[in-house]
C-alpha cells in the first residue's frame, strides 16, 4: 500500500481525535460555567474563550447555547461509557426481573448525576428561554418514551405483579428516574449516590416486581 494513502488515513484518525477532544473539552467549559453563572448569564464567547476556540467554531459545531444544553445532555445519557448507559440497559433484558431493576439502578448512579444537574438547568432557563422551554419538554418526553420502554421490557419477561399494566409501570419508572427525585434526595437531603442507588432499586421492586 503507497505510504501516503497510511499517512492519509493517520492524519484524518488524528483530526477526528482531535475533534472529538475539543468537542468534550468545550461541553466541560459550558456546563462548568452554566453551572456557576446560569444559563442567561453564560455567553458563548465566554464558553469559547475558556475552551481555546473561536465562537463560530461553537456555532458550527452546536448551534448556540441550546445545543450547547442538548449536548450535555446527550452526553449525561451515555454514563461513565464507554459504552452508552442505553445500550448497556438494553443488554440486561434477557435477565431475570430482579437482575434487569438492579442494572437499572446501577446505572442511574452514572446517568443521574449528570442528566439532573442538566435538566435542571434548563428547566430554571425555561421560564425566560421558549427554545429551552421547547428542550425541556423534548427531553421529558424522551425519558418518558425510554421508561415506557423500559416497563414493556420488564413485562416481557414476566416482571410485572398482577393488576399492573404496562403504562402504569412505565409511571412509576418515569416518576422514580425523574431528575427532581435525584434532586430531592441527593441534593438537597444528601443521600450518597449509593443510597440512591439502593431506593431506585428497592422503589422498583417493590412497587412493580411479582
């Protein structure tokens, strides 16, 4: 194989390496200074100034503060990675009702710190925000949609106590995932992470489990 078609190869594996890195390295800088000033308060030239890069080039790449937000959101949903939190949740279906509820909350260890301080942020942006009102609902919708998922996998493996149907499990999964939960309880009455962890799994049981 000529040499330059290896060095091509090289150079554009580099690139997307380097990509990606700035990328991350621009969502740390953005919700480190959301987190600290609030959303309104956080310019994009203030993101790009601390990130090393210009403001076009966070523009080009996330279309303003809104897709900043999503972006950090999209990456809270993936955990501690490198395989995406989702994807390790769809691989415990094939387990036993009580094995597939303790993955859950194993993993809300790594989602819930990072996908609640989000939501959070973008529901106090969304009273003086409709772009962020417009997120927050989007993504409410989709936790909704993943735990209605979530509950017709539980069901198909028999994980359902009589009487309680699929929507209904799908409730009380949403409700028990909300990032107000994390909130409530970890937050503000300073649970550790572990103690979540354990009340996510035992709420779940409990409430849904035969």
């Amino acid at each position: 194989m000529p040499s330059h078609v290896k060095t091509r190869r090289y150079d554009s594996s580099r690139r997307r390496a380097a990509a990606r890195a700035r990328r991350q390295r621009i969502l740390d800088v953005a919700g480190r200074l959301m987190e600290r000033d609030g959303y309104d308060a956080t310019t994009v030239s203030a993101i790009a100034e601390e990130s090393g890069v210009s403001a076009e080039t966070i523009y080009k790449a996330f279309g303003g503060k809104p897709g900043l937000v999503r972006g950090l959101f999209e990456r809270a949903l993936e955990g501690a990675g490198p395989i995406p939190a989702e994807t390790r949740s769809d691989t415990l279906r094939d387990t036993d009702p009580a094995t597939l509820v303790s993955g859950w909350a194993r993993l809300a260890t790594e989602v819930a710190p990072r996908g609640a301080a989000v939501m959070v942020l973008v529901r106090a942006a969304a009273s003086s925000d409709p772009a962020m009102g417009e997120l927050y609902h989007e993504m409410d919708a989709r936790r909704l949609r993943r735990m209605q998922d979530n509950a017709r996998a539980l069901a198909a493996i028999g994980g359902l106590r009589d009487g309680i149907t699929v929507e209904e499990a799908g409730d009380v999964l949403f409700t028990v995932s909300s990032p107000e939960m994390y909130e409530l309880l970890v937050t503000r009455r300073g649970w550790s992470i572990q103690r979540y962890s354990r009340y996510v799994r035992d709420t779940i049981t409990h409430a849904l489990l035969p």
